[in-house]
C-alpha cells in the first residue's frame, strides 16, 4: 500500500494509538480526492496519510494543494505538527517507517523546540519611495550609466528600508524567531512577507500588537493571518520522504 503523507504528529496526542501498532482512520477528516485520512504510528510519532495510488500523482493540482493544508491545520488543532511538503508520498508500509525511524531524532527534536507554538503570517505594503531620474537631455551611454547607478541606490535603499521596517515589526510583536522576505511588487510597491513564530498563549496579545500597529503605521498596508501550523519553522531534513 503506497501512502500520501500530509505531516508529523505527536502520538500521544491520539490516545486511541496508545494500544495499536497498525494504521488507524483519523475520524472526520478527509484528504485529497476525499480519501480518508489514517493515523499512522511509527515509536513516539505519528504519520497523517491516505491511501495513494500511482495515477493519482499526476491529479495532485491547485484544489490537492489546498486540501493537502486543510488536514495539517485540522491536526494542529490537536498535536503539535511537523508538516511534509506538498505531493510527499512513500511507497509502501516499510519504506515509510524506514524514513520516520532513520531520522526519529531530527523529528522530535523539531517537535520539542515547536511544542506549543504556531505561526502567525503578516504582509507589510509601502510605497517605494526611490524613483529614477528623468531620461530627458542624456545620451544612450549616459541614460545606461545613470540607470545602472540609479538601480543599484534603489536597491541599497530598499534593503535599507526593508531592514529598519523588519527591526520596527520585531520590536512591536516580540516574536520567538521570524522568517522574512522582501520583494517589489509589480504596482511598483514594496512588500514584505513575515513569518512569526510565536506561543499558542499569546495569540490573543498577538493579535493586539497587530491592531496598534496598523493604527501607529498608517503609511504600512498591513494583513494579519494566523495561527497556522509553523510552516516556516520546520528544520528540514535532506532524506525525509521516498517519492512514488
């Protein structure tokens, strides 16, 4: 029986896992294509699977996507979770305890530093305040000088900005680690894409940061989400899963 893997979960959170050694149906969730989903229990943990058959690999699109995070956020809301990448599958019984036991210590190294944690996700707008200077009056070779220099001050000064903003976020919501990107959005904007990694007991506080920031950044377009499983904050592994 070749299995779909959806994430790692702590098996004493499944006390029906606690007298089986075999797959058992995790009630009230399905998987992709609808497959109901299993607890599969392997030492301490336990693997979120469904069944998965060799043509399915080719049906796995947008809508697999979303159900393949469906099921991890249904399980976080009763383990800890360590989440496998999206179309992870592993060709049978063995092969799966295989690579849950081979690397058991990284897993639950993960799961003890994630304990009792979640991921809140923030999307920081603001304007990019560095624009070129006018091509008007210049040569071809002095319009390409000047824009090569002008390209490399905006990009110091992105960077510049994205830093003290990032710093000024860290400051304002405290956060345990944070995972963070930068990029100019085709608007011509500047967008930055935040990861928080913070405790479950704080959501609340968490989310009261948010509501002041937005009141004291007034020039920051700002989107809050969260909790989610933390996605961003799973130490990977280069042999985690066999692909079918």
């Amino acid at each position: 029986m070749a299995w779909y893997a959806y994430c790692i979960a702590e098996r004493m959170s499944f006390p029906e896992l606690l007298r089986h050694r075999r797959p058992m149906p995790l009630t009230g969730v399905t998987g992709i294509f609808n497959n109901q989903t299993f607890l599969f229990p392997t030492g301490d943990l336990a693997v979120i699977v469904s069944e998965h058959a060799e043509d399915d690999k080719a049906r796995l699109d947008q809508q697999a996507a979303k159900d393949h995070a469906r099921v991890i956020a249904e399980v976080f809301k009763l383990s800890t979770v360590l989440p496998f990448r999206f179309s992870t599958t592993f060709q049978d019984d063995d092969s799966l305890r295989r690579s849950v036991r081979s690397n058991q210590r990284h897993f639950l190294a993960n799961v003890e530093r994630l304990r009792g944690k979640a991921e809140m996700h923030l999307k920081v707008l603001v304007d990019d305040t560095c624009p070129g200077t006018s091509a008007r009056d210049m040569t071809v070779g002095q319009q390409y000088l000047t824009s090569l220099r002008e390209s490399a001050s905006r990009q110091r000064e992105r960077q510049s900005r994205a830093r003290a903003l990032s710093i000024q976020m860290h400051r304002m919501f405290l956060p345990l680690a944070e995972e963070i990107t930068c990029k100019r959005t085709d608007s011509g904007k500047m967008l930055l894409d935040i990861a928080h990694l913070i405790d479950n007991k704080t959501v609340e506080r968490y989310q009261n940061k948010y509501t002041s920031a937005t009141a004291e950044l007034k020039e920051c377009s700002m989107q809050l989400s969260g909790p989610w499983p933390p996605y961003h904050f799973v130490q990977r592994h280069s042999a985690v899963a066999h692909h079918a």
